[in-house]
C-alpha cells in the first residue's frame, strides 16, 4: 500500500475518467511535436545554437552554445544551461571542490531563437 492510496483523497468526475483511461472530451490531443525551424527535434541534451534574440540587449548571446534541459512543448519554450564544463578549484584543506557548474544557471529560451545541432 502506498501512501497515495493510504492518504489522498477519492478522486471524482473528469479526473476519475481521466486516470482510468477514458476520453474526457474525445479523442486524446496528441502533444505538439517540439521542432527548430529546419524540422529537427529538441531532445533533453541537445546542443542548439541561439540564433535569434527577442531584445537588443542580449546580442551577446548570438552564437552561444547551450544544453537543453526541460522543454515546454506547448509555450514551444526550452529550459537550457551553457555548454561550458564544470570547473574546480582546491580549498584550504587541499579537497578538490566544485567551483563553478553551468548547470545550475539555466535560462528560458524560446524555440524560434534557436538552431538544434545535437
């Protein structure tokens, strides 16, 4: 027994038939296929290429690399972190340690701004 079923409350209506596998409202919609502009697929770990910015500003993210992490097929929006390795250093007690690691600072990009290379 999990706790879901220990603990959660009943579950009625539109939810019900909907996590017993019933149609709700028809047919089941078939999430959008999330493309680049040259048809090719973003995959979380694709490399892409920003080809495109929405503001001035950020002109210096032309031609950056990037990693995709999450992707939000339907917003048709992507997740990613640059594509830069993880660089070290070592404390006062001689350890190697984490000093910086790219994936921690992830930006919002949107589908249009970018080129998949993978």
């Amino acid at each position: 027994m999990t706790y879901a079923d220990t603990y959660a409350a009943p579950v009625t209506g539109q939810a019900a038939a909907h996590l017993a596998g019933g149609a709700t409202h028809g047919a089941p919609r078939a999430l959008p296929l999330a493309t680049d502009a040259s048809g090719k697929v973003f995959r979380q770990g694709a490399r892409c290429e920003v080809i495109a910015v929405h503001h001035p500003a950020l002109q210096a993210d032309l031609r950056k690399w990037i990693v995709v992490d999450r992707i939000h097929a339907a917003e048709r929006v992507v997740w990613a972190h640059d594509d830069k390795p993880i660089t070290y250093r070592t404390n006062r007690a001689g350890r190697r340690v984490i000093a910086t690691d790219p994936r921690s600072i992830q930006t919002l990009y949107g589908m249009d701004e970018l080129k998949v290379w993978i």
